[in-house]
C-alpha cells in the first residue's frame, strides 16, 4: 500500500534499484582484467602464485591491497527521500 504520491510497491522498487547501483558499484570496484603481475606495482614484493591464481589481474601484493582497501572508504547508498529535516532548511 502506498501512501502520498508514491505508487503501489515504489518501496520495493527504490530498494531494488539501491541494491542494483551496489552491486554495479561492487563489480565495477571488483573488475580484475589482463594478466596479474609477479611483483607489487607499489612496493615491488613478489606477489604469492596463489595470489595470482585466485584473483586474476592482481597488481599488489597483500600488504599493499590491504592498505589500499583501508584507505578506500565505500561509498553511502544514496537516499532518494528527502528527510524531514532537510526539508525544514
């Protein structure tokens, strides 16, 4: 049941697209192409065959992947519906 101006099941279809655009974020973040290479791009360490093996495309080694992940910060879903207090400024 919607209420207001919002049509039948417009909540399942804003969490639907929400989770769409997360997981295009997720695979476009997550694109491993070409071939991995044998030493770190970042500090020039041998990356481990395992490495290699289980994640195609790979060009850090872990410590380096694991430093870099730490400084990414994921990105907030977007809210599409204004709060009542951003309506009040």
């Amino acid at each position: 049941m919607a209420g207001g101006w919002a049509t039948d099941g417009a909540v399942n279809e804003q969490i639907e697209v929400s989770t769409q655009e997360a997981l295009a974020r997720m695979r476009l973040r997550n694109r491993a192409g070409g071939e991995s290479l044998s030493e770190c791009a970042d500090c020039g360490e041998p990356i481990p065959e395992a490495r290699r093996l289980a994640q195609p495309g790979v060009k850090l080694c872990i410590s380096c992947q694991s430093e870099a992940d730490r400084v990414l910060r994921p990105t907030g879903g977007m809210n599409r519906r204004a709060s009542k207090d951003s309506l009040l400024k």
